[in-house]
C-alpha cells in the first residue's frame, strides 16, 4: 500500500500507533491488526475498516442536458434499507427528475443548477448510517433564459 500508507513515528513514543492511508480505496476495506510488543508485553487491537464510495456515470465532465447516475456503495456487509441524497443539504425528493434506486440516483436533465455537493446516506438493516460527499461539475450554458441579448450600437455585449 505504500506510498499511501504511514504511522506517526513521533507518537509512537506517546502509545499511539496509528496507521494513515490517504487516500483511502474500495480495496482497502477489511480488517486490521497492530500489534505492539514493549520489553516481555504484547498489545494488539483490530480495527475493520468500511469504505463508502459514490460514482459519477458517465464520468466527468457532465454537459448540461446529458442524462446521468450517480452511484453510492459501500462495503458494509447489512441489508440496504434506504438510501438518501441531499444537494447542498437539502433532501431531494426523488421525483420527476430524480430517480433514486438501489444506492443510484438518476438525474434525467441535469441543469446548471444541480452542480454542487451531493451527498449520499445509506440506511442498513443494522441500523448503520453512513454516508459519502461528491462535488459534482456541470458544464453548460448559464447565460439568461432568453437567449436573445440585446446591446446598444457602440457598447460592449456579454
């Protein structure tokens, strides 16, 4: 795993074996195990770690108008229940437009205006929340709504 992985040698002095993998991938997920012996002792603590992933489908860049789907897994081994998405914090009603099924959601006609955080909360049968952040780029037009534009002989037009 390296060069993503490292252990804080300084903190090791203070008890803290901490082990950072940045960035973290799907493959990463599952169990891990420190061990630590100190003169005649020995510690070990085991940590599993999930890793939650959302997808851009097709991938960037989007273009305005362009059907997409945005896909939310996650390596935690329970039952999906639900699945929610947010857009800049707001629930989104999946409806018309959206259509959310399985972890996925479907953005039929992507406008200017659905560029931004979205996050993505999935519901387990164990009652596990978890949830993951993309930041999603649109391209397009973001001009009036009239596209006729109208500038006086001598001036500058935008």
């Amino acid at each position: 795993m390296k060069p993503r992985v490292s252990v804080q040698d300084s903190a090791l002095r203070n008890g803290n074996f901490s082990l950072r993998i940045d960035p973290v991938r799907s493959e990463d997920a599952g169990l891990y195990e420190a061990q630590v012996t100190y003169g005649t002792e020995v510690r070990s603590c085991q940590v599993e770690l999930g890793v939650i992933t959302v997808t851009l489908s097709p991938p960037s860049p989007v273009v305005e108008n362009e059907p997409l789907l945005l896909s939310c897994n996650s390596s935690h081994r329970a039952n999906l229940v639900e699945t929610c998405w947010f857009h800049n914090g707001h629930l989104v009603p999946t409806s018309g437009t959206f259509c959310s099924s399985h972890g996925a959601l479907s953005i039929l006609r992507p406008a200017m205006s659905d560029a931004g955080s979205w996050r993505c909360q999935l519901r387990y049968s164990d009652n596990e929340i978890i949830s993951a952040t993309y930041n999603l780029q649109i391209l397009g037009f973001d001009g009036p709504t009239n596209p006729v534009v109208y500038a006086a002989a001598g001036s500058a037009a935008d």
